[in-house]
C-alpha cells in the first residue's frame, strides 16, 4: 500500500525485505484460500510454499502487484485443484466416499477475491496496537462503545481515544482516501 | 466475467465497500455480517507467514549449499562440535525439550472425506449440511436445518492422538470429554428413537435428559444405554476391559448374554473374557482426568504408566518385572511437566527412572 512499485522491483530483484512483506500480505490469505479450495486444512501450507519455492526458483519479473496477485492465486488454484484429484481418486476406492469437489474457475476467481479483501483488513488492523486491535475487532462483532468499555474493562474516554489513534494510524498507512473512508466505519461502528 | 487479473483491485473496491457499510454489493457466505467477517479473519490469522518465510531461507540457504560444498563440510563440522557440547546440557533441560504434557488437539474426519486438524485456533468449518465450530469450548455443530437429513446415517469421526484432549458438544447439547488416544464416531442427526455414538478410548459424557431418545454408547464389544447422567467410560483396545464409573443418573451396561445397572458411585467391569460385574468405587479418581489432575488411590505402578504415557506420549519400559507391582496413591495437575511426576515417583516408589529421547525406563532403585 505503501510504496508499491518500490515492493515490486524488489521482489522482483528477490530482496529479503520485500520477500518477508510478499509473505506477510499473501501467505494466510493463499493458505485459507487453499484450505476452501480443498475443503480441509491438511497441506496446504504446502501447497502455498511449494508455490512460493517455485516463484523464487524462476526468473518470472512483475509488472505490477496486479499481476502479482494474479499469479500467485492462479498457481494455489492449480496447485489444489491438482491435489483434490489424487485425493478424489484414492477415495473412489473407499466406500465411504461420499461427495465431489468441482471448483469451476469462475467460482474460484470470486474465492480469490474474498480472501484478498480479508487479507486487506488483516493487514489493516495488524499495525494497530494489543488494545486498538480489541476495540477494533469487538466493533466488527457489532459492540458499542459501552459495551466495549465494559467487556475490556476500559473508561468510554479510554476507547474513544483509542479509537481515534487507531484511525491515525490506518490514515498514515492507507493515504488520505482510505483514511476519509476509514472515518465512516469508524463513526459507525462506535 | 471477472480474470486472475481482476482480484487485487476488485478486492480493493469492495474492502472500501465494507468500510463503507455498503454490505449489498459483496456477498460472503450470505451476507458480510461483522461475525462472518471475524470468522473469516481467525481463519487466515491461524496461517503465521513469518515462520513460513524462514521455511523459505532455509530452501535457499540449500541452494547455496549446492554450489559451496566446502561451506557444507564447515558447517558439518560445526555441527559435530555444537552436539558434543549439548551432550553436557543437563537432564531436566532435555527433558523438557522432548516431553511435554498433553494439550488441546485432535483430528476430525468429515463424511465427505475432509481432514481437519483442531487445536486451539478459533475455526469454522462451513459445510453442506451444518457449521461446524470449535472455539474455546471444543467443537460445536450447527445444523442449518433440522428437518433436512433425518434419516441418513452420515457419521463424522474426531480423533484424539496420544498427548490430546478435546472436548465437544453434540447436536443434542450433551458434552463429551475425550482424552488422549480416543475415538469418538458420531452422526450429523441422531436418528428419531435414539442417540448413538461410537467410542474407543476414554470419555467423560454429559448427556442431556431426554427420556424419549435414550442415548447409547458402544464400545469394543458391548453397549452402555443411558437416559440422562454424568459417567466415565474407560475402553481402550489395548487394556482389553471397559470400565463405566457412574457419577450422577443412572446407566445400563449391557454385553450379549448380560446386563447390568448402576447406581451412582458404581463401577461396572467388562473383562476379555465377557464376564461383568459391578463394585463400589470413589468415583473422582477415574474423572479427575477431566479437572486437568491425575489422581490414584493405590495403583500399580504398570497402570498408572499406562496413563500417563499417554498424556506425555511416551514409551514406558519396566527393567525389572517385580517394579510394575509397587502401588501408589498422590495426585497432581495434568499440565505440569514430566520431570514433576518422575520425582515424585522416585521419592516414593524408590525406582529410577532413565530417560533416552521419549523412552522412560524404569528400574528398582539399588
């Protein structure tokens, strides 16, 4: 979000910074990813990191984080895609198999999707501190500010300031937009 | 229709979207709900990309190790030197680097042919028929229909390994409490005139009344009828005898040629050879499991080994036979370290205990 064509030629160059943040933003979002994909959370962490294995051992170069994206979510889908068949296949043998998993690649584009927005607010709400991510993620479930006070056992002051500190911090990480964007959730929600 | 190089900015416009509390355009599960969306985030937060990561450097810190086979020869070297000097780490250090007692976990395998490893990640597993959820009260079903499936006969299976515990509640509301190395085979509906459910191992039951609906656990080779009670069923393949201790209620043991009933405080015995029989016992040491305490009231020592090998997971090996014999009676809590009850049975029972990786060998103390 920050300095974004910086993060690509560096990824691109393969530099330890930008390989540590490629994992921070799309590592638990391809690996929930590929746990919907195959409907179980057995391996597909390494699923994710077989991919991950494979883009570091290529000379592939990034336009853009665009394509970045695009890449890696393609390479889980047909990485787990793969997987479901071996699986499928040794089940037919067993009786007690019950169901198919077809993922059409339609369906699967709109998954990417969803896990990319949740990767986002992930991403948001990891550079705010221990007690602004529990207002945060209390105000998520639907909590008011009293509510909130009580259940953390903080004065209402306590979380309306928190609340605005956290709203600086979003500001200065997404820009200006996000931040006139980010005003209304938090107005709402508290 | 959208391309793999529509997600990123699609992703963009509909996280302002949600911000923006403009819920209709974006449709996740049903309807981005605030609790759908904190689902979704434990869901990826379970996923650490920073241990990940250091995966990856140690892929190509090997690489290099390809091309610089000299470097491979130092660092062997450096290698020998470093586990000749842990050699001299002291015993308890080690011991708590290799045995650990038992936590959370537990394996559950869906109908459909899914594998879930459960631990103490908050999750849901959204399926067909029901959610399934486990939180900090184990694993919980929701049916999204009650009507819908009546009469299939469709069983999910949790598994507890060696050094587990898991607890979950059924789609009837009672509660279950399994320990380590158990089994419990249970269905999505309970069918119209009964509950049943299919148990090897060792379980606490909380079971709901429902005189209507008596429930039923099977073991090994007989089956336990109950219409509304708290009890411990002890049936591991291994000991070779189901143990039912009765704590609140009544129960109904019953094999092929015999029947018995308890009452509260009663202790009914199922041995290999198909003989039950039933006796007075104190009930909490065979439930003090479930507190996080282990507790024995004058048992040998081979039984007791039993137990706690499977908590710590380990491998126990008697050096001298007459040891096995030595009765014991103390408790402690179940989440302590290992080196705490290997003291304790040292100062008492006057054994040693030798332990070599996760072997414990124990011999009469000279």
């Amino acid at each position: 979000m920050v300095d974004r064509e910086h993060f690509i030629t560096d990824l691109n160059k393969k530099k330890e910074a930008a390989w540590l943040q490629l994992y921070e933003e799309f590592y638990p979002a391809l690996c929930a990813y590929a746990a919907k994909l195959t409907h179980e959370n057995a391996g597909v962490e390494d699923i994710v990191q077989e991919c991950m294995v494979g883009l570091w051992d290529s000379a592939l170069q990034f336009p853009n984080i665009k394509a970045l994206a695009a890449w890696l979510y393609k390479a889980v889908y047909s990485r787990a895609l793969n997987l479901i068949r071996d699986r499928d296949n040794s089940r037919r043998l067993l009786e007690n198999y019950t169901s198919e998993l077809t993922w059409s690649e339609e369906m699967a584009i709109e998954l990417a999707i969803e896990e990319s927005v949740i990767a986002k607010l992930r991403l948001v709400l990891a550079d705010l501190s221990e007690q602004q991510r529990a207002i945060m993620n209390l105000s998520l479930e639907g909590y008011k500010v009293r509510e909130i006070a009580q259940t953390l056992n903080i004065s209402e002051n306590t979380v309306k300031m928190q609340k605005k500190r956290a709203y600086a911090i979003v500001r200065e990480r997404m820009g200006e937009i996000w931040g006139v964007l980010l005003a209304t959730i938090f107005f709402n929600f508290f | 229709m959208k391309t793999w190089d529509d997600i990123y900015d699609s992703s963009d416009k509909i996280l302002k979207s949600i911000l923006e509390q403009k819920g209709e355009e974006w449709q996740l599960d049903g309807g981005a709900s605030p609790d759908k969306l904190n689902n979704r985030l434990q869901q990826q937060f379970q996923y650490n990309p920073f241990l990940a990561y250091q995966k990856l450097k140690k892929h190509r810190y090997r690489r290099l190790m390809r091309w610089y086979g000299m470097a491979a020869g130092m660092v062997l070297i450096v290698g020998f030197a470093w586990g000749w000097l842990q050699q001299g780490a002291d015993r308890e250090q080690l011991l708590t680097e290799t045995i650990c007692p038992g936590n959370k976990k537990a394996v559950l395998s869906l109908a459909d042919g899914s594998v879930w490893y459960l631990g103490d990640t908050v999750m849901t597993i959204l399926t067909a028929r029901e959610d399934i959820r486990v939180d900090s009260n184990g694993l919980s079903l929701h049916t999204h229909n009650q009507t819908a499936g009546n009469n299939d006969e469709v069983c999910h299976l949790l598994t507890i390994p060696r050094g587990g515990e898991f607890a979950m509640t059924l789609p009837d509301g009672s509660r279950v409490w399994l320990n380590s190395e158990s089994e419990l085979r249970f269905p999505l509906h309970f069918a119209a005139n009964e509950r049943k459910v299919a148990l090897t191992g060792e379980a606490y039951f909380e079971i709901e009344k429902d005189s209507a609906h008596p429930f039923i656990v099977e073991t090994n080779n007989s089956e336990i009828e109950v219409l509304g009670t708290d009890f411990n069923v002890r049936s591991y393949r291994n000991e070779k005898r189901v143990v039912t201790t009765l704590v609140e209620g009544s129960v109904c043991v019953k094999n092929t040629n015999n029947r018995i009933l308890l009452k509260p405080g009663e202790q009914s015995i199922l041995d290999e050879t198909g003989r039950l029989w039933k006796q007075q016992v104190e009930v909490y040491p065979y439930v003090a499991w479930k507190e996080g305490r282990f507790v024995f009231r004058k048992q040998r020592l081979e039984d007791i080994m039993a137990t706690v090998s499977r908590w710590y997971n380990i491998q126990v090996q008697f050096e001298d036979e007459e040891v096995k014999d030595i009765t014991f009676s103390g408790g402690m809590m179940r989440y302590e370290g290992f080196e705490v009850f290997v003291k304790m049975i040292e100062a008492i029972g006057s054994v040693t205990c030798d332990i070599k990786e996760k072997v414990v060998f124990i011999a009469k103390h000279r």
